[in-house]
C-alpha cells in the first residue's frame, strides 16, 4: 500500500518538477547564455536531487527514489526548457 503512495507521490514530484522548470527557464532565461551550454539540464538534475535528497531522508513514506525521479524531471524541463528558449526569437521587452 505505501508502495503505490510513495511510486505516487515520486511521479508527481518529477512531472511537477519538469513543468515548472521547463516554464522557467523557457521564459525567464531565454535572454542569459546559461540555456547555450549543452549539460545544463545535467547540471539541474543532479542539484535538484541533491537538495531533494536531505528532504525525502526524513519523510517516513517517500524515499531517494522521489528525490532522483525530482531530479530527473528538473534535469528534462530544464533541457528542454533550453530548447524552447533557443527556438523563440528575442524580441525586447
């Protein structure tokens, strides 16, 4: 039963993870060079797993599959977040 809950919650927290993190950087960082480099979503997913993992430490259902499933959402959006960045033209605010 806390199986299928902790596979759950994992789940949302890497789909949310993805979304807000493709939004962000697709949006807010289009206009730095940080979305040129090419393992930039690498570089995102590692860090969130990182700071996720302390966190899923001492919940009592969630465990560090949560924090790499966060990790690998943020790691996706990000990348993909660059992508969209680089497509879109920059035009002045």
């Amino acid at each position: 039963m806390f199986g299928l809950i902790a596979m759950g919650i994992a789940g949302a927290a890497g789909v949310f993870g993805h979304i807000k993190s493709r939004s962000f950087v697709g949006t807010k960082l289009r206009y730095t060079k940080l979305v040129d480099k090419p393992l930039i979503g690498l570089w995102a997913g590692v860090g969130a797993t990182v700071l996720a993992a302390p966190l899923v430490a001492v919940l009592p259902i969630v465990g560090a599959g949560t924090a790499i499933a966060l990790g690998a959402g943020v790691g996706t959006g990000v990348s993909l977040g660059a992508h969209d960045a680089k497509e879109r033209p920059m035009v002045g605010p």
